[in-house]
C-alpha cells in the first residue's frame, strides 16, 4: 500500500536525520521547525 502525503505528515514532519524541535511561522503558515539531530541534542 502506498502512503501519501498526508501519512507521512501525521507520522513525523521531518527528514531522516532531523527532529522537530517546536514550531516556526512561515508567511502566514506555521510549520515544524526541523534541524539535524546533532543541533537539536546541544539546544536541550
């Protein structure tokens, strides 16, 4: 069974390799703010 776009938001919103660490405004959008896994363990 093939996934769609929409599967994989609700699963994680991010890249291998990346981890959401909260949220940031896009334009007029709010979308996960994703950074390398290395970056987001040194901002804990």
């Amino acid at each position: 069974m093939a996934t769609t776009k929409k599967d994989q938001k609700k699963e994680d919103p991010c890249w291998n390799g990346y981890e959401q660490v909260g949220t940031k405004k896009k334009g007029d959008k709010t979308v996960p703010n994703c950074v390398p896994e290395n970056k987001a363990d040194a901002k804990k």
